[in-house]
C-alpha cells in the first residue's frame, strides 16, 4: 500500500477510535435527573390550584419510598390536600411541609403525585425543597436554588423543584386565613362583659352603704307615736283621778 493512503488510513481510524471513547464517557456519565413541580398557567393568588410534583429515580438498585417537602413561605401544611400518587402512599402533614411515602417504587420508576393548595401566595416565584429517599436509605436532596444548582458545572446539580407564577388576575384577594391561623377570640369574649359586671357591683354597693349610714325613715315616726300615746294616758288618767276627788 503506498504510503500517502496508510498515512489517511490511520488518520482516519485515530479520529474514530477517538470519537469512540468521547461518546463512551459521555454516556457513561450519571443522568441528569430533575425533581419538578407543575401547574399549567397558574396565577398568584389563584385558589384551588393543582400542583403535580415529578421526582426522577437515580437509583439503579433500589426504589423511591418518601418524597418530603418544605413548603415554600406563604403556603402551609393545612393548606395542602393530597388528590393522588403512586398505589399505597400516604400523605402526612409536617412541622415544616409534608411528606407521601408508602411501599418502594419499581428500581428506576419515577415518583408522581397531585396535591391541591387552597391558595397561591402573591408572588412570583414558589421553591419547594424536596428530599428524595429510597429503600436503601439513600437520600437525593432536591434543594439546591438556580445559582447552586450548576453542579460540577455540567448540570449534574440537584435543583429544587420551582414553579414560576403569573401576575394575580384584576380583582383577585387573599382569603382569610386558615383555621390554624385565625387568631383567638377566647380573650376579648372573656374580658368584655367584666366592665359593666363590675359597675352593676358598684351601684350595688352604693346602695347598700346608703342604707347602712342614714337613720330608718320608720325609728322617728315610731318615736313620735309613742310619745302621742304616752301623752293621751297620762292626759287619761289624771282626767280619771279628777272626777274621782
């Protein structure tokens, strides 16, 4: 073979063994993997919103069992309603947020599952921090925001799952605040009768005291009745005593 066509020869082989090995490391790499949440042309302060939250498997042994999620501020656990997940999970309210667990997902099937909220807050943008665990204990943890999440700088991070809001619609307001919110009226229904409670004591008092410190209307009218009778026997008797000298 003459020498100009060995040399293309090798040159060609070299770029494709070298293309080979790019292409092997490349999909050797992990998968980028994404926990999302949706709700398709959600507004702020729109109420009765579905939420549908996706966490992807990166585990190649063992399956999702628990999604736990940090509620983002103006959304609390009593405003969630669990609509539906995998078969057998469970919803349970935290100090925090919530989590849906049950029985461990097929090795590499994503986690799925709805839940309501009685109302958006107004604002623009909602960040639900999500901790992944799988059967073997292992834990993802979807938590990192936009500017943390680049990772090894090839998107390898573990983004949040956030959910970008449009502007409130003309008119909309924020409803009153949830059972657990609403503040006590215990004290003001307590205290509010003790004002005139305490006045009607008073008066009370004061009449009794008047009593007590003035002289009976009926001891002077008895004294002079008694000094009349008193006058008219002794009148009486001397009378008698005359017309019997």
């Amino acid at each position: 073979m003459p020498r100009p066509t060995l040399s293309r020869s090798l040159r060609r082989t070299g770029a494709l063994t070298a293309f080979a090995f790019a292409a092997a490391v490349a999909f050797a790499g992990p998968a980028a993997a994404h926990a999302e949440v949706e709700a398709e042309g959600a507004r702020a302060l729109d109420q009765d919103v579905a939420l549908t939250f996706t966490a992807e498997s990166e585990s190649g042994t063992a399956g999702i069992s628990k999604l736990e999620v940090i509620l983002p501020e103006g959304i609390t656990p009593s405003d969630i309603t669990y609509k539906e997940g995998p078969k057998g999970w469970k919803f349970d309210p935290t100090e925090r947020g919530y989590t849906v667990s049950g029985p461990k997902l097929a090795v590499g099937e994503d986690a799925v599952y709805v839940v309501t909220v009685r109302q958006l807050p107004d604002t623009k943008t909602l960040v639900f921090k999500t901790l992944q665990t799988y059967s073997d204990g292992q834990v993802d943890r979807w938590i990192e925001l936009e500017e943390e999440s680049a990772g090894d700088g090839h998107g390898h991070g573990h983004p949040a799952p956030q959910l970008e809001l449009k502007a409130a619609a003309p008119g909309a307001k924020a409803v009153s605040p949830t059972r657990t919110e609403e503040p006590t009226t215990a004290e003001p229904s307590t205290s509010a009768p003790s004002t005139p409670s305490a006045e009607a004591s008073e008066t009370a008092a004061d009449a009794t005291d008047g009593d007590d410190d003035g002289m009976p209307v009926a001891l002077p009218i008895g004294i002079g009745a008694a000094v009349v009778v008193l006058g008219v026997g002794v009148w009486w008797f001397r009378s008698r005593r005359g017309a019997a000298s």
